[in-house]
C-alpha cells in the first residue's frame, strides 16, 4: 500500500486534499490509490442537496454542518462550483457563509468545477466521496451547482436526496413535474418565513398524493427557514429516519451497488471516448472512415461497426482516470 493511501485511512486531511487533487488532475497514482483504499469504504452516509438556484441550499449545508458537529460526528463537504476551477467562483461568493467551518478540523470542505458536465455533478465527485469515505469522515453533505430540472446526477452519489425549494420558485406545478422533483428523499421548502411557503408544501404534498407509485418510503415535506436554523433539527431528524429505513429494508446496500455498477459504466463509456476522440488525429483507419462518412459513401451507423470491429478501443493501454 502506498504512503498516500495509508495516510489517508489515517485520517490525515493533508493526504486526502492532495489525493482529491490528484483525481481532478487524471493522476495515474489516484487511480492506484483508490483501488488500495476502496475496500476500507461504506462506512460514511452521503446526503445530496438539490434544488433550483437561490434555494439556500449552502445555507442549509451550513446550518445541517454546525447541528451535526454537535454530536462529535466528522463531516466532508464536497460544494459543486458552476465556475472555473482557477477563478474562485462561488467559493468566495455563495460558499462564504460555511466560511465558519474551515477552522474546524472535524469539517473538510473542498469545491470542485463542474467542468461543463451535464446533470450538475462531474463525475469525479463519486471518486471524491469515496476518498472521504476512506478517510474516515462520518457524513458527506454534496451540494450541486443548481442548475434546475437537469440537475439529476446527485442520485449516482447520494444515500439520501434533499430537493430544497423556495416560495418563490414560481412556476410550481411545472418544478413539480419535473425529473429533479422525483428524485427526492425529502423536500425541503425553504425560506419559510416568505408567503406562498405553506402553499408550496401543500402543492407538493398533493402531487405525491396523487402519485400513480406506491414507494415503501414516503418522503416528508418539510418547512425550514435555513438563514436562521428553524427547522434543521427535524430535518436532521428525518435524514436519519431515512437512513434507518434504508438500513432495515437492505435497500440501502441495493442503493450502493446499483451505483457502483453505474459508475463502472460511466468510466468505461469515458475511457473509451476519450480514446477515440485521441485517434481522431492519430489513426490513418479512422481518419479514412471519416472522410467516407462524410462523402456519403457508407452510412455513419455501419461504418463505426466496422470501425469497431477491426480496431477495438479497449486494446489501448488503460488510462488513469481514479476511478
């Protein structure tokens, strides 16, 4: 086992900010790593929060951080930035209110780019998540950019999905009907101290009412008002009666393996993209298939069979993508 990985089961906070900066830079030693590390997981919960910008999803991060700490419990915080990795971005703006929690040792909080990924969610958070998961951390809160109905990557990530929503979301049946709304574990209708607060609940609590699916799990809908804590301790209360329900009913490792086998898929599909998109410019074969392709002189569909059947994409050497 390498030094990194065995100072990241240590705990040690130094390695796992060096090794989450290694998995955004494709480093070929995260990838060792997270293999030497991966059978030390499962032992963190991740909760996602979701929602439409202007939610106050950082602030109910910030609020469910300071409750939590509380209980002596380490908490990881991975906060999905819509900006350049270089500029700053939303660190220095939508995040400053979690500004609290950088001195505290028991908090490790890091904001990655979505790096133009559709869903709100790179893919290298999963590795993230496990990174923590590996370092010790007892809850991992992942917040996504908000980027509205597309924004359903955090179920690849999370055990349990928050949806916070604001009185003022406007259009409200059409939120409702979207996929984002029917992802959720719990809705938080946030800033409920602002008018049309209750009327939302009520619109949500009847279209999970008139829902044509029966769930084991019936989410609540609950009323916080983040900026000032109202409401934080039952919604800690309720990700807790969750996480025993997922316990007891085995769906919870279900959850989990689904999500590794997605993620297996995922990276294969990326590899080998990636590949391709490299022989673009290197493969005398391919470039020839193009140019035919796009002469009209076979079919786009066919040719890549062909394509693929005489140069398989998986021949070439493996690349690192810490996955």
């Amino acid at each position: 086992m390498s030094d990194i990985a065995k100072r990241l089961l240590a705990g040690e906070q130094r390695a796992l900010s060096r090794l989450i900066t290694m998995l955004e830079r494709g480093d070929p030693e995260a990838a060792a790593t997270m293999k030497a590390v991966d059978g030390y997981t499962g032992r963190a919960y991740t909760v996602g929060i979701t929602g439409p910008p202007g939610a106050g999803k950082s602030t109910i991060v910030d609020q469910l951080t300071q409750l939590v700490r509380k209980t002596g419990q380490t908490i990881g915080i991975i906060a999905v930035d819509p900006t350049s990795p270089f500029s700053g971005g939303a660190i220095l703006g939508d995040r400053i209110r979690m500004q609290r929690h950088y001195l505290d040792s028991g908090v490790f909080i890091r904001s990655v780019a979505t790096r133009g990924q559709a869903g709100g969610l790179p893919r290298v958070v999963k590795s993230m998540v496990r990174a923590l998961d590996a370092a010790g951390i007892d809850l991992i809160l992942v917040e996504t950019v908000g980027v509205g109905q597309t924004e359903l990557g955090i179920i690849s990530v999370a055990d349990t999905v928050l949806v916070a929503l604001n009185p003022e979301s406007g259009d409200a049946i059409q939120t409702l009907k979207a996929g984002v709304m029917e992802i959720a574990d719990v809705y938080v209708v946030n800033k409920a101290d602002r008018d049309g607060a209750d009327q939302m609940a009520t619109a949500i609590t009847g279209m999970l009412q008139m829902s044509t699916i029966s769930p084991q799990w019936s989410p609540p809908v609950l009323l916080t008002t983040a900026h000032d804590g109202q409401g934080i301790e039952d919604l800690w209360s309720r990700i807790q009666d969750h996480r025993n329900f997922l316990t007891t009913s085995g769906s919870l490792d279900d959850r989990r393996g689904t999500k590794r086998k997605r993620e297996f898929l995922e990276a294969v599909e990326e590899v080998l993209s990636q590949r391709l998109r490299d022989r673009v410019e290197s493969d005398p074969g391919l470039i020839a298939t193009l140019e035919e392709v796009s002469g009209k002189e076979t079919d786009p569909y066919s040719a890549a069979l062909e394509y693929l059947d005489s140069h398989p994409l998986s021949s070439n050497k493996p690349d690192a993508h810490g996955t």
